[in-house]
C-alpha cells in the first residue's frame, strides 16, 4: 500500500462476544483493511478497535462496520463506567504511511457525510477535522452522554455537521475526526475509592492544570473491587508516559494507596516505549536503533 491510514474506531460493546465478533467482522470482510487489534473492557463496556488500510479500503470498512454497530448496540440498554454518546462513539483517522493529516482530514469529512446519509446517524467532526474551536475537544461534544444529546443537539451551538438535529433513537451521534497517534493508558490503584481516582486524575489532566497533553478520567473497576486512572495520552512525545505514571505514582502515595499495574489499551508507537525503557533504566546516549527489531528491519529494508 502507497499510502497508509489508521482507524480506530470505539463502539459501546464490551461484554457480549457475540455482538463485538459482528461487528469487527466487517472490517475482516473488507479487502485490504488489515484488523491489527481488538481490545474489550468489561467495565467500560467498551471496545477499541483498531485496523489500517488505504483509504478506500478504510472507508468501506468503517462504514460497513459503523452499519453493523448500529443494529446490534441500543444505547437504551447500555451501561457502563467509560463515558459515551454514541453505538460507534468515536471514529480517528490517523496518518501513517505516505499519508498526510490533510488526508486524513478529508477521509473524516468524507465518511462523515456518508454516514448520516447512508444511516441517518449524527456525526460531529472532532480534532483536526473540527469545524469550530469548540469542537477540537471529544470531551466537549461527548458532555451529556447518550441519555442527555436529545436536548442538546438543539442548542444554538450543538447542531451537527452532519445531520438532523435529532439523535439517532438508540445509537444517538458519533464524533469523526483526524488526529495524530493516541496512547490510551491506564494506572489501576489499589483501593476501591472512587474519590481517590477522581483527585488524582484532576491532577495530572491539562484541563485542571496537570500536564499539557493528558485527559483523564477516574472509574470504578467493579469486577475486580478496584479503581483506575484511565488517560488519553495525545502527545506522547511532548508528554511522555512514564513522567505521567511517576506523578499517580506520588499522588496515590499522599492518600496512602499503592498503584497494582498499568495497561495500554489498544496499540501504542514503539517510540514511547522506548522512552519508558530509557527513563527506568538510565541508559546513557541510547538509540532507537539499539533495538534488535528494528535493526533488523532497517537491514531488510537496504536488501
């Protein structure tokens, strides 16, 4: 493939196999859309998915898949701790390989219109593909949830891009944007209050006065009695993950809490692991290329 784009769309399915199997299908049965992972939390009755292709291959997986989750989810019968407004709630593109964001930004458009056209489904543009200032930000479209957008796509400032000012009646709006590669990572702590997850979140997001590309969020993991700090990691170059992990470290320390482990949801760039291996192990002048893999790849890559 010339040119290379990454998809990964999150629908508001985490606990029924069945119904996650459909739906990723689409993607399976789309030629040149290659599924990379496929990742479902229970507690969030959520799944984050995640594929590449060209962008025709792209575009008709995302749209296959978007019709899929549309008949199966019904955000009536939905519960869950991760924050959604939406059956499929958010859509990225994101450029990989011979693709730009302007690329990318175009793909968002266009896919956005198909899908109110083909579905009748709402759709706001997010991120770089925002039409308004207001907009760049997922968790200000996404404020209400499900249960409160039919009053709000009324107001004067939430009419969609694309669409009726009216939900859709049981997969309510999605949010189709471009971006650069997000890490979704999360520090779970070793206690059950909720308030403890909350303050520490509020410390380390930007919006709060925490670090300048962190949004985050505390939930309850009730099948496992525990609590978690679940961030969106926008710019892991300029806000790397470990500094993040160290200050939950120091902030559950002041409420006498221990962090048990840490997880990344979905995929994440090589180079910010090897950030992480650098900072914990104090390796002097080290290089990327260090790396048995990619030395072998740059090697393949010259013969």
């Amino acid at each position: 493939m010339n040119r290379l784009i990454e998809c990964v769309p999150n629908i508001s399915e985490g606990r029924d196999a069945k119904k996650i199997e459909q739906i990723v299908s689409a993607i399976k049965q789309t030629p040149n859309a290659v599924l990379l992972d496929v990742d479902s939390d229970h507690d969030h009755n959520r799944t984050v998915i995640t594929f590449v292709g060209d962008d025709l291959s792209v575009e008709k997986a995302i749209l296959a898949l978007t019709e899929k989750a549309i008949a199966l989810i019904d955000l009536n019968h939905h519960q869950g701790e991760h924050p959604r407004m939406g059956a499929v709630d958010v859509i990225p593109f994101i450029p990989i390989k011979g693709a730009t964001m302007e690329n990318c930004i175009a793909l968002a458009q266009r896919v956005g219109k198909q899908i109110w056209e083909k579905f009748r489904f709402p759709v706001y543009l997010y991120e770089e593909a925002a039409t308004r200032p207001e907009r760049k930000d997922l968790s200000n479209i996404r404020k209400g949830e499900f249960e409160h957008f039919a009053q709000k796509i009324l107001e004067s400032d939430w009419a969609p891009d694309f669409g009726e000012r009216k939900i859709h009646p049981t997969a309510g709006v999605v949010a189709v944007g471009a971006r650069m590669p997000l890490i979704a990572f999360n520090v779970n702590l070793g206690t059950d209050n909720l308030e403890i997850a909350k303050k520490i979140a509020k410390a380390v997001r930007h919006s709060d006065g925490g670090f300048r590309f962190v949004k985050a969020l505390g939930f309850a993991l009730e099948e496992r009695g525990i609590v978690q700090v679940s961030m969106n990691m926008t710019n892991y170059k300029k806000t790397p993950l470990f500094r993040v992990f160290e200050m939950v470290k120091r902030e559950a320390e002041r409420y006498g809490v221990s962090v048990i482990g840490s997880e990344i949801v979905g995929l994440a760039p090589q180079e910010a692991l090897d950030q992480v291996a650098d900072f914990y192990l104090q390796l002097e002048d080290f290089q990327s290329e260090q790396i048995l893999e990619n030395r072998l790849e740059h090697a393949q890559t010259k013969s």
